[in-house]
C-alpha cells in the first residue's frame, strides 16, 4: 500500500480507513525511539556508504539505516537526542573531506548536507563529540601526498544547519583522537601526532571557546582511539587503537570527567577487533562495532563497572574505521 502523498492539498491526512488497512499490512511509519547507536561508513575494503543501527538497551544484530552521501571512513560522529552528525571523513581516494552530514534518528534515511567544516581539506579522523546543543571535532588529518595534521577544534550548533565555527586549538597537531563528554566538558585523548602517537588527555569546556588544557595521560600510548569511546556523563570511556609497536590494542581505559588526573584500567575488548572500532552508548551501556580485518562483531560494556567487553551482535557489514553515535549518551542529560 501507498501512503498518502506528502504534497498537495490532502498532505498527511490520513483516513481511518487508511491507517487501519497500513496497520493491518504492516506498512505503518513507526519512528524509530528509544537508545539508538549508529555505525556510519567505513572500509570493506572499499570505502563504504553503509549505516546500520542497534537499540543499545538489548542485544542483536543491526539493522539498515540508510547511506552516507558518499562512501567515507573514518568519519566524525557526534549529535543530539534527535539529530545525529558525521562530520569529515576518508574518501575512496584516501583524502580527507570537510561535508558535514546529519541523518535525524527518528527516522531511517540518507544524510543530509549541513555545511562544512572550518578547517580546510583536513578532517579525516578527527575526534569529535558533543552535548545536546554544541558538536566539538578536533584534530584531524589531510589529504594525500602529505596529510598534514592540524591543531584546529571547530564547533557547530546542533539544531542548525551551517559551517562549523572556529572554537580553539589542541595542545598538539593530530588525528585519530578519542573524543568523550559531560553535559559541560569534552575531552580528548590519545592519537598520533607529529613524530609519533601519544598518550595525553586533554580538555575543553564545550558551551565556552579556548584552547584544550592538559587533563592527564592514558594507561598506554596509542592511536586510532578516535571511534571507541563512550560516556556515561560521569564516567568516560576509551576503547581499543594502534599501540607504540603499531600492533592492535585491547585495552580499555576509564576517566571520570569532572576531575582531572590519569585514566585506570576498565578491561579489555574482545580479540582482533581492536584499533578501528566505530562506538555509540546510553547512560549505562557502551557498544563498539567492527574493527580490524572488516570485522562484524558489536560488543558491549556496563560503563559503570569495570570489566571485559562482551559479544552483542553482528554489523549489516563487517568493516574497518566506521564512525559512531548515539541519541542517549550521558552528555545529553
């Protein structure tokens, strides 16, 4: 069955009749609610268009979504209770893009253009996050030959659309940062910079403009944190990345936001899927899907205790570096 045209005089008025036959055949529109994650691009081995989603509060598979306007790994991820942003990303030729995209999570569909990016060609693995009115994206990488690294923290609004804004800049140039947050502070962590990868925290207070201030350091120096971590509002998580041996890492690492000071030992990930994870999370749960060698494996923490990540579900596609959010994290409260 059709449903009423969208345009015209009898826009979205639906009958009686009308809703009980789409009911009947299963045709109703049902918004999507409740605690959504959702996996956006990635590489398989091509780079990827693909977004799928799970319902963090249970366990299973994930479910299409819609695609990105273009194939992109590597993206920013970040949103609102009800708007979700992918910011940057790698494209099929390996360079750096600086589209801003959104998809509304109510409903499945593509993304929609929101503007660009305030620092050039260079926003391939950045670190990003958000509370429920300001997007932060720091760092990033650029494009090919070189892909020079850049210190630049933009800022967008949320509810609008447009290009993002100048905000500050990170104590060091790098890319493929973990980005976590509160309701009122953001935090970066990890990456690779100039001469190699660190292990430095560091912070900035979202609804404010200025430069990230130093918060701590990790458990081990590592890159490729950028997609694995998660936040309850108090406690923030990062996940996985690319060690000093430039081997796959497991390890979980936790902060507690409001403070400053170094971050302790969570547990760890399960095996093989380690340094390219894509991450969304409500509250209380946290959820890392895909990873190394195109893996299909979503799997889950309690972010309140401490302990090893356990199996969830399966991707629509397994894949390396996609990028994710959520509608329920802690720094939307």
């Amino acid at each position: 069955m059709a449903f009423p045209s969208p345009t015209g005089p009898n826009s979205y008025i639906w009958n009686l009749k009308q809703v009980y036959n789409a009911r009947l055949g299963d045709n109703w529109p049902t918004p999507l609610i409740g605690d959504l994650a959702v996996f956006a691009g990635g590489a398989n081995p091509a780079t990827v268009n693909v977004m799928d989603y799970v319902i963090i509060t249970t366990l299973g598979n994930a479910i299409d979504f819609g695609d990105l306007s273009v194939p992109l790994f590597g993206v920013g991820g970040l949103g609102s209770s009800t708007r979700g942003i992918i910011a940057g990303g790698g494209n099929t030729a390996n360079n750096g893009v600086n589209t801003i995209q959104y998809i509304t999570y109510q409903s499945k569909g593509n993304t929609t253009s929101f503007g660009t990016l305030n620092s050039g060609a260079r926003v391939n693995n950045t670190g990003t996050f958000s509370n429920s009115t300001r997007g932060v994206i720091g760092g990033g990488e650029g494009a090919s030959p070189t892909y020079p690294l850049t210190n630049i923290i933009d800022f967008i609004t949320i509810a609008t659309t447009g290009n993002a804004s100048d905000f500050g800049d990170l104590i060091s140039a790098g890319y493929t940062l973990g980005g976590t947050a509160s309701s009122t502070r953001g935090v970066f962590a990890g990456g690779a910079v100039p001469g190699g990868k660190t292990n430095v925290i560091q912070y900035v207070t979202i609804a404010s403009t200025g430069n990230a201030l130093d918060f701590g350091d990790l458990t081990t120096v590592r890159s490729r944190v950028n997609n694995g971590q998660v936040s309850s509002g108090t406690r923030g998580v990062f996940a996985g990345g690319l060690n000093v041996s430039d081997l796959s890492s497991n390890t979980i690492d936790f902060i507690t936001i409001a403070s400053t000071g170094d971050a302790t030992d969570f547990g760890d990930l399960i095996a093989d899927t380690s340094s390219t994870l894509g991450s969304g999370s409500n509250s209380t749960r946290g959820v890392f899907g895909g990873g190394d060698s195109n893996s299909n494996v979503i799997q889950y923490i309690t972010i309140a205790t401490a302990g090893n990540a356990l199996d969830f579900g399966d991707l629509t596609v397994g894949r390396t570096y996609p990028g994710g959010l959520s509608n329920a994290n802690g720094a939307l409260s």
